[in-house]
C-alpha cells in the first residue's frame, strides 16, 4: 500500500472569534426575524417563479431550434434551478416535475438526442400547474400527471 | 444569552439566479449579517474573494461557466486564494448521496439541500462556528476533514492517504 504523508491540522476559528460565544446553537430570535422576513417575501414568490418558468420555456425553444451541448446545458439548468426553488417557493408540484426533467436530461448520455415530445410534454405539465396556482400536492390529476412523467423517464435512461 | 455577532460577518453569496440570491440574502439580513456580497457567476465570485476576503461563502452548485465545485476546489488550491480555510456552504438542488460525496471531496464544509429553510440555515452556520472541521492535505485533497465522526474501531489502511477509487485499485 502506497502511503502519502498527510498533514492534519485545525486553523484558528477566526469565525467563532467573530461571533463572540452566541448562545451555542440555534439563535432563535435571529431564526424568528429570519422568518417573518420570509413571510414578507412570499408575496413576490409567484412572480420570481413566473421568470424562471419564462426562462426553461426559452431554453427549450432554444434547444428545439439548435441542439447541441451549450442550449442542453442551459436547458438542463433552468430545469434544475426550478427543481430547486419551485418547493421554497410553495409549489412542490412543479418541483418534481422540474426534478423529472432535470432528470431525464442529466442522465441521459451527452450522445443521445433529448426527446422534445417529452421535454414539451415536462414544460407543459409545469406551465399548467403554474397557470393553475396548483400549491398542494393533493391533486390527483396533477399527481397521475406526475408518476407518469417519472415513468417514461424511467423507460427512457439506461439500466 | 445574546445571540451571535452575525454584524460582523462578511458574507459572500454566489448564485446565478437572482431569486435565490434575494432569497438567501433576505435571510442572511435578518440573522443580522451587514456585510453581503453578491455574484452572478463563478469569476464574479472570484474577483470579490480576493477583494473582500469574505468570512464565509454561500454558494450554489450549477451555474454557468465555473461551477461551485470549481470555484471552492480554486479558493482551497489555487495560490492566489485569499482564504484557503473560509468556510464553504452549498446550496443546491443536488440531492443524491453522490452528489454530497463530490461537493464534500472538492472542500465544502457544509451542503444545504434545496428547499432552503431558515432552520437549515442557522443550522449550517452555527455548525462552522461552533464546530470546525480540521483541515487536511494530502497528495490529493487540501479541504476539511471530510470524516463527520471518527470510527475508534476502524482497524483497516489509512483512509486519508489517497481518494477511495485510488485505495480500491490499490
């Protein structure tokens, strides 16, 4: 067995320095004003996800118009930012349907051809959710929807 | 007992939507942090580490051009790095075990999965003040120590010595 020197050391915590001793977990009241920030942000979330709704439906007709590594990259990315997001933005729907798309176009090798019937059929499923300000995550349609979106994913990457 | 001097933190979020980075920064305003810096992109990023040597670093992983994975591999080994030890958050919608693997094998301290939350948040930010990870260096890894929890009974080679893929074939 090859053996490397290996140097181990811990540099001062100039963070902890900064910080002052804090009460040495969670800071609750920061935590709280943190929250109410939030609550105050929401209003603007359906509009943010409106942009990035706006931005895979560019990428998309991108990629339909030039397929090659730069337009997938930039598809694959919009789709990951709202899988990402759409959650913290309160549309849970549209986060699994993003992360299906991202999904499909992360695994599926850089030589094969994206689908576009299957990349429309991903955008459209998030453009109606969207539309209809579907927030929950009990509506059977829109969840029927989704396990088949999953499914010819499923069907379409390697084994 | 009073809450941590976060108004003495520079904090540099980097992230190529700017939803998110309102986001995060709506959150890092409330904890109390003044001193926020923002990029767009990974040189963006770059530019300001060696400006403004922040205290720590928020960043997501997929961005254009460099991606988060480049940026923290160049702010631990590249001689130009301000702050090789400046902690290193991850925010991002990568979620599988792998991905943790590959964020944590490039030097990050901690990984925050996409919902962000505020809880998450604090969490992560309590964790590298309160709990520093040393730091390593290797023929083949400068970062944190990437053992959560030491194994007294580990008995097997010296896992640090080399990447995994390099102890396996060895």
């Amino acid at each position: 067995m090859k053996r490397e020197p290996i140097e181990l050391f811990m540099p001062p915590n100039m963070l902890k320095a900064k910080a002052g001793s804090g009460p040495g977990g969670l800071d609750m009241a920061a935590v709280k004003r943190a929250e109410q920030a939030m609550e105050t942000l929401k209003s603007e979330f359906a509009d943010w996800l409106a942009d990035d709704v706006g931005v895979l439906v560019a990428a998309r007709t991108r990629y339909g118009q030039q397929p090659d590594a730069a337009t997938r990259a930039s598809l694959l990315r919009a789709a990951h930012d709202i899988k990402g997001q759409a959650a913290t933005f309160n549309y849970p729907l549209i986060a699994r349907v993003a992360g299906s798309l991202s999904r499909m176009i992360g695994d599926l090798p850089e030589s094969a051809t994206l689908p576009l019937s299957l990349i429309d059929a991903h955008v459209n499923a998030i453009l109606v959710i969207h539309k209809q300000a579907m927030q929950d995550t009990g509506d059977k349609i829109a969840l029927a929807l989704c396990t088949e979106l999953d499914a010819r994913v499923d069907e379409l990457l390697p084994k | 007992m009073s809450g941590y001097r976060f108004d003495r933190f520079k904090v540099l979020v980097v992230d190529d939507n700017i939803h998110m980075r309102k986001l995060v920064t709506t959150i890092l305003q409330a904890f109390g942090v003044i001193q926020i810096y923002e990029a767009e992109n990974g040189d963006r990023a770059w530019a300001i580490l060696r400006e403004a040597n922040p205290d720590v670093v928020v960043m997501d992983w997929m961005m254009e051009g460099m991606s988060g994975i480049e940026l923290t591999r160049m702010i631990r080994t590249n001689p130009q790095s301000p702050n090789p030890f400046v902690p290193v958050i991850m925010l991002t919608g990568h979620t599988l075990i792998e991905d943790v693997a590959e964020a944590r094998d490039a030097g990050i301290n901690e990984f925050i999965a996409k919902p962000v939350s505020v809880k998450t948040m604090m969490q992560r930010l309590v964790a590298v003040i309160e709990h520093p990870r040393p730091y390593v260096r290797t023929g083949a890894y400068f970062g944190p120590c990437r053992r959560r929890r030491g194994d007294a009974d580990y008995r097997g080679p010296e896992r640090r010595s080399a990447s995994a893929t390099q102890q396996a074939a060895e």
